[in-house]
C-alpha cells in the first residue's frame, strides 16, 4: 500500500471514530417532539400529526423544500438547454396497445391524486404523496409520445412549476400584512387554507418530477428488430 493513502486512511478511521463517539453520547430512548405536536393537534386544522407538522408548525420548511423541486427542475431544463416541453426531445409515437393503456390509466391516476391528497387531513397522504402520483401520470403521457402535454408553452409550464412556491408566499406575504407571523394559520379556516395549498402544492410537486425525469434523458429510440433468415433457407439460396 503506498505511503500516501495513510494520511487519507487515518483521517477516515478519525471520523468514524468521533461519529461512534457521538452516537454513544445519545440517549437510548429519545423524547422527540411527538407529545408535543399531539398536544397542539386539535389546534392544526387537521387530524394527522404528519400533515399538521409539514403544513402548520413547519410549514417554512416544506415551503423550502418545494423551492429546493423547483430549482432542481430548473436546472434539468437548464442542462438539457430547454425552455419548456416542446422543445424536449420528442419520443417516438406509442403503439396503439401502450396509447390505449396510458389514455385509462391517467384518468385513475388523477383520481387516485385526488384521493390522497384529501386523505392528508386524516391518515398517511397529502400533497407530496399526490403529488408524486400526478408526476408519474404526466411521465406516462412524456414517455409513451402523446401529445397531452407538449402543447405547454413556457409561461404556461412555469405557472404551472411555480404554483406551489407562490401560494405559500402569497399566503405568507398576506399574514405578514395582517400582523400575524409569516406562514401562521388564522383561528378559523384553518382546514380550508391548508387543503387550498396543498391542492396547488400537489400540482407543483408533480410538475417538477415530471420534469426532472424528462428533461434530464434522452430519448427512446425504438428500432425495428428484424429476424434474420433460417439457416437451413440461407444455405438453399448459395
């Protein structure tokens, strides 16, 4: 082994050594906050801890987060030197058995969306989980080369990015004004303002993965395989 990866190998092992330190000193059983977030539950305007903490008590994060997924589909367009959808790569058109499957499944995979974001306010779902459904429905529309939404031209796609981020400023923006702290949710409504920002948030989040995943490949080819001749019949043509 040569000299100079010594140096390299000791400040490894010193690492490691002060992160196994590190976890020793934690407690075995931690507190956490999830008495806490229980506690101010009734207050939220949903019933799930998870929603009422990315939604209410954290909602400045999750805000960050949705500006992190635009940024980031931002710079895929960016890369692939791209203004909007149709001036993406285009794929090569579907076969009518794909085309047919893509045109029932997006139907339910909106529905499916729908259902869970409402199902945020009460059990595991929301705005991300939606979200993540909506973006594959429109990857399927990208993929399989129908034209749903090549029609998008660039104002209309960074509207549609930028829904999210600005609903939460806007709302942000208008609590500030009335006194309030930034992203606070007013006593009453409170349900009503976070399914609102969730819808828009959903739609957001699923535009940006989408794009994140198109934006950043090339396009399919589908080549034509043809077989070749049988043995037996290329020997009786020589």
């Amino acid at each position: 082994m040569s000299w100079a990866r010594w140096p390299k190998l000791a400040l490894a092992a010193g690492v490691g050594a002060a992160l196994l330190a590190a976890m020793a000193e934690l407690p075995v059983e931690a507190a956490g906050l999830r008495d806490e977030v229980l506690r101010h539950l009734a207050a939220s305007g949903v019933e799930h801890p998870v929603t009422a903490v990315l939604m209410n008590f954290r909602g400045y994060d999750t805000w960050l987060e949705v500006v992190v997924l635009l940024l980031a589909a931002l710079a895929a367009l960016a890369l692939g030197r791209s203004r909007d959808l149709r001036a993406l790569p285009r794929e090569a058109p579907a076969s009518a058995p794909l085309a047919l499957t893509v045109r029932l499944l997006v139907p339910v995979m909106i529905i499916v969306g729908g259902y869970l974001l409402w199902l945020g306010k009460a059990a595991p779902g929301g705005a991300f989980q939606a979200g993540v459904v909506l973006g594959a429905a429109g990857l399927l529309l990208q993929l399989s080369g129908l034209t749903a939404l090549r029609g998008l031209n660039r104002a209309a796609l960074y509207a549609w990015l930028l829904l999210g981020p600005a609903a939460f400023a806007l709302f942000g923006t208008l609590r500030l004004a009335q006194g309030a702290a930034l992203l606070s949710f007013p006593a009453q409504g409170t349900a009503t303002f976070i399914l609102l920002l969730e819808t828009l948030l959903a739609f957001s989040v699923g535009g940006t993965l989408m794009l994140l995943v198109v934006a950043a490949r090339p396009p399919i080819k589908r080549v034509l395989v043809v077989r070749a001749p049988r043995r037996a019949e290329a020997e009786g043509e020589a």
